[in-house]
C-alpha cells in the first residue's frame, strides 16, 4: 500500500505539515490527485485558509494602513465642533460633517477596524480610577458618548494598551502612523497623526490633525509643545 501523500498546497507553499489536518481531515484523506494533486476534500478548505492567511494584516502592513486611512480624512469636509451628542454605540459617531482633533484619530482607526468607542469605554469602565475624567470633568463614571473623543483620555489608553515612546527633537523618531499630543496656546489637548509625507521646507513629517478647519496634512510638528508620543497596533494587527 502506497504511502498517503502530503497535500500539495502545504507542500508548495512551504506551509506547516499540519496546515490541512488543523482543518480537520486526517493525511489518511489526503491522496494525490490527476491535476494539482490535491485530495478533494483538502482542496477548497485548504484554499480557503491559505486566502485567510494571506489576508491577514501584520504589525508591518499597520503604519501604511493607518496612515493611508489618515490621509483619506483630509478629503472630507468636517466642520469643527466638540458639542457633547448622544451616539451610538458600538460603532458612534457624531455626524460625518463635524469633529474635532480626536475624531480624526477615532475615524482613521475605525476604517482599519478598530472601534476606540468601544476599547476606551471598556478599559475605563474597568479601570475608571486610572483615567483622568474625574480629575478633569468632576465624571463619577464612564460616558461612552464622549469618553473617547477627549485627547487626556485617549492618552491614558494608549499608554495602557500601545506603547509610550520619547519626547524627541529628532524627527526621525516620530514614524508614519506614531500618535502625538500636544499643548495649545490656552492650555488645549490636541491631536494628530504622523504620517511618511516629509515637509520640503523642513524635512519634518507631517501630520493629519484637525485644529481647526477640518482634517489637515500640515508641517507641525514641532509648532507645539508635544506633551505625548504614542504607538497603538490594534489585536487584530498582532495576531
């Protein structure tokens, strides 16, 4: 009796031994077969998890998307407005022609999937005391309408769950898709994201924010006084 063949696709693609029978069939189901010499039964689910594979987003693919997903928000025109608003949740949003500095963070990860409505209203409703909305706002709770588009708050989460890098004078430090808060004149929290587009006057990259007149790439960098440096890549990007 002949030896049961690998199947082909693992084989070919230099995957795992065990890439089929995670799937469920055994290498007795395996046989090789007239054309790509794939068992019929392996084929269509091996195709399947190869395609989910592939598919799959790395913590490399995560400063192009999210950066790309920045720069798609300069395209829109977004009216400046903080008013408090009852939205939705999961998934809120205010409507799509208004926003401040911390709308253009929320939108640009919910276009990579990543719903921050639902993570900030999830850590601070187990984590309130660490968060500074009692300190700030007087809240004795959390509010998921509007938690999450506050700049304190969202620092606070993303020291939690990303990574809080240097202060730097350097540009070279601040990478595409890297998080940074800053002070405004009146002590104001704002926002932004990094991007790989460098300034030609400056050579500092530039960042998409909102200070103002709608989402913006803009040479700003160092404008400000930069009270944080941040990295956060979503589960789904370190899985």
């Amino acid at each position: 009796m002949s030896k049961p063949q690998q199947c082909s696709i693992a084989n070919k693609m230099l995957l795992p031994d065990n890439f089929c029978t995670t799937l469920g069939y055994d290498k007795e189901s395996k046989r090789a077969e007239i054309g790509f010499g794939l068992g019929r039964h392996c084929w269509g689910k091996c195709i399947a998890l190869l395609l989910l594979v592939l598919s799959t987003p790395s913590i490399a693919d995560f400063g192009v998307d999210f950066e790309a997903a920045a720069l798609e928000r300069t395209k829109h025109h977004v009216r400046y407005d903080g008013s408090y608003m009852a939205i939705d949740y999961p998934g809120g949003d205010v409507p799509a022609d208004i926003g401040v500095c911390t709308d253009v963070v929320i939108r640009s990860y919910r276009a990579i999937g990543t719903d921050l409505q639902v993570l900030v209203h999830e850590d601070m409703a187990a984590a309130y005391g660490i968060y500074p909305s009692k300190r700030i706002w007087g809240l004795s709770r959390p509010d998921r309408n509007i938690d999450h588009r506050r700049v304190p708050n969202l620092q606070t989460f993303f020291e939690r769950h990303g990574e809080r890098l240097a202060i730097s004078s350097e540009a070279g430090s601040y990478r595409p898709g890297n998080i940074v808060t800053w002070t405004l004149p009146g002590n104001l929290p704002h926002i932004g994201i990094v991007t790989a587009q460098m300034s030609e006057t400056t050579g500092n990259p530039m960042i998409v924010h909102n200070i103002g007149a709608g989402p913006k790439l803009e040479d700003m960098l160092f404008r400000y006084t930069i009270t944080g440096h941040y990295r956060y890549v979503p589960a789904n990007y370190n899985e």
